[in-house]
C-alpha cells in the first residue's frame, strides 16, 4: 500500500471562507502544522527541555509558535496583551511548576492555528491597511503586516525546531 504525499498547502487550491488577499497567511501556518505535527510524532519527553550550544529548547519553540500566534493576531484586533498573556510570554522557555508534555505543546499550538484561521476567515479586507500598535511602544504595523508576521515567524521558528529536533534526536 503507496501512501501518497500531499502537496503543500498552498499548492492545494484556496481555503474556504478565507478572504483572498489572506491566502498565503492561512496557507502558510497550515503547513507549520502539519509539518509540526509530524515533526514532533513519538518525540522523547526527556529531550523537551534539552538546549544545544545554548540555543533554544524545543519546549520554548512549541510555546513560542503558540505565544507569538496569539499576540500578534491581538495586536492585529487593536488591542493590547492581557496580563494573561503577558504572564504565558513571560514563562517561554521555562518548565513550570506543572508538567508539560509534548502532547500538550502539540495541542496548544493546532488550537491557536485554528484559531487565527478562524480571525482570518472573519477579518474584512478592507482593514488590512489600517494601522495597528505593537507592544507597549506601539511600534507602528498594519493590520495585514501583523498577519503575514505571523506566518514568517512562525515559519521561522519551525525552522529551528526542526534542525533542533533532528540533532537532538541522533545524538
């Protein structure tokens, strides 16, 4: 039995309900997922926390991914962080009082995936231009800049999982 690889996402036609100028954003976090999600199939609890020449633990990229995608799509909104937010950025990269697995990690991230598919698929075009605060000094962005920031960076970052991941997986 041949099992057939997809093409990526965005090779694979238009997403329903998303506007079209919002295509590649939607596009492009779907395929993070995916290749996430493969990624991280049956990978070792014990290495989630591990850094390599001190560079990032795959623990810190998966709340990362998670944290960046919820930030910016609030910025996108005009709003500002809630303390809760503020309090899970402030916790990146570090274990916790509670036990966190991969599992959870994975899970965390396919519901802020859905979820900022979800804002896309509900954001007028026509505010894609308007200007939008970030961070407490309100550097200045649009809202579509905001969007496509999020599927560079979470592109970005899966990058690095991923070459993080393979090493700590031969060594």
């Amino acid at each position: 039995m041949s099992t057939q690889k997809l093409p990526e996402v965005w090779l694979r036609g238009p997403l329903d309900d998303v506007p079209a100028l919002l295509q590649p954003v939607a596009h492009a976090l779907l395929q993070a997922r995916e290749e996430l999600n493969e990624l991280m199939a049956d990978f070792p609890e014990k290495l989630l926390w591990e850094k390599l020449a001190g560079v990032a633990s795959p623990a810190f990229h998966l709340q990362h991914l998670t944290g960046v995608l919820n930030r910016l799509f609030t910025y996108a909104k005009g709003e500002g962080l809630s303390a809760a937010q503020l309090n899970y950025l402030a916790a990146e990269g570090e274990p916790g009082e509670y036990e966190i697995t991969v599992v959870d990690l994975i899970k965390a991230f396919n519901t802020e995936v859905d979820n900022a598919i979800d804002k896309l698929k509900a954001t007028d075009e026509t505010i894609l231009t308007e200007w939008r605060g970030v961070g407490r000094g309100q550097l200045p962005s649009t809202v579509i800049g905001l969007y496509m920031h999020s599927a560079e960076h979470t592109m970005r970052h899966l990058g690095q999982l991923l070459v993080t991941v393979k090493v700590l997986k031969q060594q």
